[in-house]
C-alpha cells in the first residue's frame, strides 16, 4: 500500500481506554439531551412552514437594502442570506397565518419588492403547517425504522450483545450529532435528516466491519482473553477504519468550503458526523461486549492455530 495512516503491527489498548471513553459518550450524550430538551433545535422551514425563495440578481446585492425592505412587508422572522457568490440570495419567511392560500400570498408579495430589476427567481418552495406535521413525523419514523432494522440485522447475523452494541454505538452518534444542531443553532430540515441517516449508515458499517473481525478472532483464538482479543480485533482494522473516514472527510470538507450556504449546515453535520462515527465504532462498539458478558463459547470451536477441531476434540 502506498499511503498507511497506522503502522503495521499497532498495538493500541482500546479496551483500557473505554474507561475514558464511556464517561465522554456519557456526557456528551447527556449534555446532547439536555439542550434538545431545555433549548430545542432550530426547526427549519420544511418543519416549521413557510416559504423559500431564492433568487440570482445582475450584480452584487446588498443585504441589509433586501432585509430592511421585506422588513416593511410584515411578514414576520425574514431571513435574508447570500450563498455561492455576492448575487445569489435565499430569502426565508417563516409561517404565515391564514393557512396555505397566506403562504403563497407571500411570493407575489415579495416580487413587489424587486420590481423593475434584473432578478432571477431561480427557487421558490412554499410548505404549508399539514405538510410541515407531515414531514417531521415521517422523518421521525425513517429514523426509528433504521435503528429497528439494525438491531434485527445484527442480532440475525452475529449474536444479541453484537446487536445492542451496533444500537447503543449508533444511537450515541444520533444524539450527540443532534447536539451539534442544538449548540450550533444550525438549520434543522429535511437535509438533516438526510444527513443523520447517512451517519447512521457509515457508523453501522463501520461497526460491522469491526464486529465480523471480532466474530472471526473469537473462532480462531478460543483461548485469549476478550480484552486482548477485542483490542487485537480493532487494531488489525484500524488502517481501514481511519483510512476510510480521512478519505470520506476531504470529499466533505471540499463541499463544506466550496459548496455555498445552501448544503453548508448538512456538511457540517456529516463531518461531525464521521468524526464522531469514527470514534464510537472504535472506542464503543467493542467495549459493550465487555460491558454485555459475550461468551467467547457461543462462537464454533477453533483452536489458537484457527484449524477447525474435530468433533471428538469438540466434545473431549
């Protein structure tokens, strides 16, 4: 291989280090609910209704000259931003009273505002509060169905402690990846859901891969310790694991710096994402068998060479 981010023959303690890393997770997790719950997240217009318009003017655009015109509309919390280059603009309106026909309304409202201009309305996206119900609930029930199927795949494939690890892994990252929305007051909208779905897929991979290679060391060495098997498991997919997440983070990082306003918050949350996906798939996911008592006789029996015994060895 060319390029190797970890050396052969690592040896890390990843077992010692759970003692360090299960207070972080646990904090953090805490810290994560806490703030949804006492401060909330900052619901975007696909939740909350309202109205998304962007437009492309003839030339730089001066915010503060839209902001304080639309402000003379009394539309309510207006949010003028630019993305991409200085004459590209995304307005938002939030929810107006009056139902759909008053969001609607608030379009050809707002194209008074740019009469006699060179503006392009390139976007223009109004959901309405039944939509908006609508859309939260269904994004609830994708999140909840992903992590009720990975508690069966798992648990089909490996064994019980293996499945409610890969949930708890995989839940810590949901929740502290919610944080990040909470303490950053970043845009929460369909995207983001997009975004913790993907997470949730890349943590799981991560995890599995882990996972099988433990799965095939508890075979191979019957005799070992969990703990040196299970650090011996990580270590020897740890140049994959890392090299996966630093290849997958220079894509993200790219489209975070270079992708506009616009994808801006959902970039960031899948950076966030991989990092801390990264870091539970190595320091979680294989301390929770530890803390779930896996049986190291629930595997087939090999001996410490990884030759198959014979059945009479089996059953001496």
């Amino acid at each position: 291989m060319l390029l190797r981010l970890v050396p052969d023959n690592t040896n890390i303690r990843f077992m010692w280090l759970r003692k360090l890393s299960f207070p972080v997770s646990i904090v953090l997790v805490l810290a994560s609910l806490a703030g949804f719950f006492l401060i909330g997240l900052n619901y975007g217009i696909d939740f909350k209704g309202g109205t998304i318009i962007e437009i492309k003017t003839d030339g730089p655009a001066d915010i503060g000259a839209i902001r304080s015109q639309l402000s003379s509309l009394n539309l309510g919390d207006v949010q003028v931003q630019e993305f991409g280059g200085s004459d590209d603009i995304l307005i938002r309106v939030e929810e107006q009273p009056g139902g759909e026909l008053a969001q609607q309304s608030v379009v050809s409202r707002v194209r008074t505002i740019f009469e006699g201009q060179n503006v392009d309305f390139r976007r223009v996206e109004v959901v309405g509060p039944r939509v908006s119900s609508e859309l939260a609930r269904a994004g609830a029930i994708a999140v909840g169905a992903s992590l009720l199927a990975i508690l069966f795949y798992i648990w089909f494939r490996f064994e019980w402690q293996f499945a409610v690890g890969a949930i708890l892994t995989t839940a810590n990252d949901v929740v502290i990846t919610i944080g990040l929305f909470v303490l950053l007051h970043l845009d929460f909208s369909l995207s983001s859901i997009a975004a913790v779905l993907t997470i949730i897929g890349y943590s799981l991979n991560d995890t599995v891969v882990i996972y099988d290679r433990i799965r095939e060391n508890l075979r191979k060495y019957k005799k070992r310790p969990l703990t040196e098997l299970l650090d011996m498991s990580i270590n020897e997919t740890l140049s994959r694991t890392t090299m996966t997440s630093v290849t997958t983070l220079l894509a993200l990082i790219a489209l975070y710096v270079f992708g506009g306003e616009v994808i801006r918050s959902f970039t960031l949350a899948m950076i966030f994402g991989i990092v801390i996906g990264t870091y539970s798939s190595i320091f979680l996911a294989a301390p929770f068998l530890i803390l779930f008592n896996l049986r190291e006789d629930a595997m087939t029996p090999k001996d410490d060479d990884g030759d198959k015994k014979t059945d009479a060895e089996a059953t001496a």
